[in-house]
C-alpha cells in the first residue's frame, strides 16, 4: 500500500474527480469538490488535471476561507493533456473547517479533474464534537 493510499486509511478519505465543461463558468461560483466539518482541515496530496479542451482560461485550487489559501493553478492556455500537481504524503493543508475548492477565470476549458485527499482533526474538540 502506498503511503499517500495509507493516510487516506487512516483519516477520512475525501479524494474524488470532477468534470469541468467547456460552458462551466465558475469565475464567480466556485465549485465545492469536498466539504468540511469544523475542527477539522482537508489535506490535499495530489491534483490531477487531464485538460480536453483548451482555451485562454485558468484554473485555481483553493479553500474557501475569506482570504482563500490558493494552493494550485494552470497556466491560461495549459495546452491539451495531462497536469499534475503532487504535494508529497503529508499533503498541503488547507485553512481548518473550510471546503476545497475550484474556481475558473472563464468558461472554455474543460477537463477531467481527479484529487486525493484526506481530512483529520487538528483543532481543540469537545466530547459533543467527536
């Protein structure tokens, strides 16, 4: 078992994929792709994006704090094919209890997008919270 699947196991596994449409403008909605409890951060160990279409738009990982922790993004015009963005077995955190998330500058690119990444306590809980 690799060690990045391992984490996984060991915390709330919250990985999953998307499609994004060429017509999907989310320049003003963002595109939760995993939610959060309080108390709680995402880890994100990889990124995947299989672009199918390219056009002059970008894309940007993120949480949805107020002053978001951009932890990812395309070039515009990444060109058609495979990007992947790996941030090691630890992962990269995101701010406690808020959402990954993804945000495009337009509509006109549209690819598969896949993400691992797993959830864990890391702020102070009452009983009533576990």
């Amino acid at each position: 078992m690799s060690d990045y699947r391992q984490r996984r196991k060991l915390y709330k596994d919250v990985s999953g994929s998307t499609v994004l449409l060429a017509t999907d403008d989310l320049s003003s909605t963002a595109r939760s792709l995993a939610a959060l409890a309080a108390k709680y951060s995402i880890y994100v160990q990889r990124i995947i994006v299989d672009v199918i279409t390219d056009n002059a738009a970008t894309l940007t990982f993120s949480d949805d704090a107020g002053t978001p922790v951009k932890i990812a993004g395309t070039k515009a015009s990444p060109g058609i094919g495979p990007i992947t963005f790996d941030f090691g077995i630890e992962g990269r955190k995101l701010t406690e209890g808020q959402a990954f998330i993804l945000k495009n500058s337009a509509a006109g690119l549209a690819a598969d997008i896949t993400w691992l990444a797993y959830m864990r306590p890391t702020g102070t809980r009452t009983i009533a919270q576990i």
